[in-house]
C-alpha cells in the first residue's frame, strides 16, 4: 500500500498544498543537501466539476491498485464558497459528509432530491450523501483544531443569486460550504473501497456574484498551511 491521494480541481490549489507540504518537512539528514523529501503524499489537479473528477480519481485508484501499489486514502482539497455566519472568508472546512446538492429534480413545490424520484442507492453510487471516513476526518480535525466541520455541497452551477443560496441555505442547515468536485471524487473512492475525507478553504461568501468580495490569496494561502495536516 502507497501513500494519500490529494486531488484538487485545478494546478493552483494543488501548488497551493505542495508548498505546504514542503514547508512542513522536516529536514532529511540522510539526502543530499539539495533534496527535498516530501511526505507520501501524491497531489494531482483532475478538473473542474463532479463528472470529469470522479473519472480521474477512479482512474488513479485503479491504476495505482492495478500497480499493487494502492493509495490509503483519498481526501478531495482546494478551495470553496462559503455560508454566511457558517464559515469564514479565508476559514478552513472539514467534510464531515460531502452531498450532491443538486442532484434531482426542480417542481413547482422546490427541489426534489434524486433518492426521493425512487432511485434505488446502488444507482446512485451508494447515494446522494458520502460521508466522510471517521478515522481519516478524526485525524484531520485533530491536526486542524481551528477548523469548522460540517456538510460540504458539490454543485454543478456555482450558487449566485440571492434566492438560490436561501434556497440552498434552507435545505442544507447544516453546510457550511459548496465546492465542485467533493461529491464526484466521494463516490470514485467509495467504488475503489478508499477511505475519502474533503478539505476546503473558504475564499468567497456564498450570495449574489461579486468578485471583488473573492479573496483568493487568503483562501490558498490557508489551504498552504492546512497542508501540513496531510502527513
């Protein structure tokens, strides 16, 4: 068995944990001085979106099991939106569970989640809701004290209106942040029997588009440090 799978959406939030990765190593005596040696860590950018990361991160677990050398676990990380008096700007995110937040249907009564269409679990790649590996999250939170825990969304459509993060906020109490891949990269690690965590640092409030409240320096610059709970 290798090491822990890190997937990220796009290079930047990889760089981002690379660099915290680095900075958190302590010194090899035994390498050359001009050697780096990196945790057993493998960080790899595989898209934007449920879809595309679930087929890369499926395709790595099984080329890495396939090599008789399988990853111990696989946590989703980069960053996200995050609720209003939930989370912070710049706040770090545990995945106590990662839910496809629009997954389903539209009526006229609201939002009909996919289970409740009568889609059986083993369609749904053992359902809407992937909760977090208890040992792996455990472990998080221990090396992350400061972090908020609680349900991260995956969305397909990144939440910009003011209606649709009520709407949003109202079924989910109990999130704290959207992303794009957490659900997709859950359900590859669930088909492979790979204990899977999500890590987010928050660099946006979820609410009306404004890109002048983004703050992406701080967002990656929190996820170099939450970096370090990765070894």
């Amino acid at each position: 068995m290798t090491g822990l799978l890190v997937v990220t959406a796009v290079p930047a939030e990889a760089e981002a944990i690379r660099a915290g990765l680095t900075a958190s190593t302590a010194p090899d005596a035994t390498a050359p001085p001009d050697v780096t040696v990196l945790p057993d860590v493998t960080v790899l950018p595989v898209g934007v979106g449920p879809a595309v990361a679930a087929a890369a991160t499926a395709r790595l677990l099984a080329l890495a099991e396939a090599a008789g050398r399988p990853y111990r676990a696989v946590v989703s990380a980069g960053i996200a939106g995050g609720f209003v008096g939930r989370v912070a700007v710049g706040g770090t995110v545990l995945a106590d569970r990662s839910v496809a937040a629009d997954l389903g249907a539209e009526s006229p009564g609201g939002f009909i989640p996919v289970e409740d269409l009568g889609m059986p679990p083993e369609l749904l790649g053992g359902g809407r809701i992937v909760p977090a590996d208890p040992g792996l999250l455990a472990g998080l939170r221990a090396a992350l004290p400061g972090a908020t825990v609680g349900t991260v969304l995956t969305v397909s459509t990144v939440t910009g209106t003011a209606a649709s993060t009520a709407a949003l906020a109202e079924r989910h109490p109990d999130a704290v942040a959207e992303a794009m891949e957490g659900y997709g990269v859950a359900v590859a690690a669930a088909q492979a029997g790979v204990p899977f965590a999500e890590l987010r640092t928050v660099s946006n409030p979820i609410g009306p588009r404004d890109r002048s409240a983004w703050r992406m320096r701080e967002a990656f610059a929190a996820l170099t440090a939450a970096a370090a709970a990765l070894h």
